[in-house]
C-alpha cells in the first residue's frame, strides 16, 4: 500500500486547480484522483440504499433490548405479583409485559454508543499518492496554500486515475484542517 494524501474542496473549480497544481508540482497526473464524496448515508452499499446495516453505535441494541426485557419482565412479575391482591391474577401477567416492553427500550438506549463517529463531509475530494516523506510534505503544505477544508491521509492505491480501494465510510485520518 502506498501513502495518500487527500484534501477536501466544495468547488469542483477548486479540485480543478488543485490537481492542476499537483501535476505542475511535479506529481503524476495517473497517482491523482479526484471525485466527489457522497453525503454519509447515500453510498448505496446495498441493494435498497443506505451505507450499513446498522447506524454506526448501533450495534449492539439488540443485545441491550433482549437482556433489558427479561430484566424488565422479571421486575414486572415481581411487582405485578405484590399488586396481586388488588389487580388480581392478571396483575403479574400484566407486569410481565409492561415491564419487558420498558425494559427493552430502556436496554436499547443503554446499548447504544453515544460516542462521535467521525465522518467524511460530503464534496470533491482531490487525492495524490506520494512516494516518501518529502512529496507527503510537500503535498500537504499545496493542498493547504490552495485552502483544501481537511486534509487527510490515508493508505491505498491510484491507477490511472482511480482511487481503486477507497472506503467513503472508513473515518479520515486528518493531518490539518
């Protein structure tokens, strides 16, 4: 894998310029890509549409919604049977079910990672493959003079053009902004 250095524009006039520079920079113009970025949620992995399964910190909700519910049925029978005497026999059954109902939305939301996912932003992206340290540099402090909104760097590879195993869900590593 080889290093790549990429710089994000709103413009395609400015991922025009910047590749035009790179090129003038010394750069390979076959090592440049330069593409638009899709907004998180619109890179149609699948058939019906959409980017993942699951939304990122969304993985293990149906862990915390099984084990909420049967704690939370476990919980409505115990109460539903206290009440027993002024519900009657149907009091435990329906504290069984009103407490899993509860106790699943509760484990769901417990499950669920609040944490920030970094995302790609969505625009052209200008992308230049770099032989060493020196051109990463070099490629860095263009994309900054020329305004690029983040600059990232990332591993993979360009032919001809194409940033062939390029990942829009994979977080950006970014080495300015």
């Amino acid at each position: 894998m080889s290093i790549i250095i990429a710089g994000q524009f709103q413009l395609q006039d400015q991922a025009a310029q910047a590749v035009d520079s790179l090129v003038d920079a010394g750069y390979a113009r076959a090592g440049i890509s330069s593409f638009f970025v899709n907004p998180a949620g619109q890179h149609d992995t699948f058939p019906v549409g959409g980017d993942r399964n699951k939304s990122p910190g969304a993985e293990d909700t149906d862990k915390g919604a099984v084990a909420g519910a049967a704690t939370g049925a476990a919980a409505g029978v115990a109460v539903g049977a206290v009440t027993a005497p002024v519900t009657g026999p149907a009091g435990p059954a329906l504290g069984g079910l009103v407490g899993g109902h509860l106790g699943s939305l509760v484990g769901t939301l417990g499950a669920t990672d609040d944490g920030i996912h970094r995302r790609r932003a969505a625009g052209m992206l200008v992308a230049v493959e770099v032989a060493d340290g020196e051109q990463e540099q070099r490629a860095i402090a263009l994309l900054q003079e020329l305004q690029a909104d983040t600059i990232e760097r990332n591993e993979g590879h360009i032919r001809n053009g194409d940033w062939e195993d390029f990942d829009p869900l994979a977080p950006p590593v970014l080495v300015a902004a």
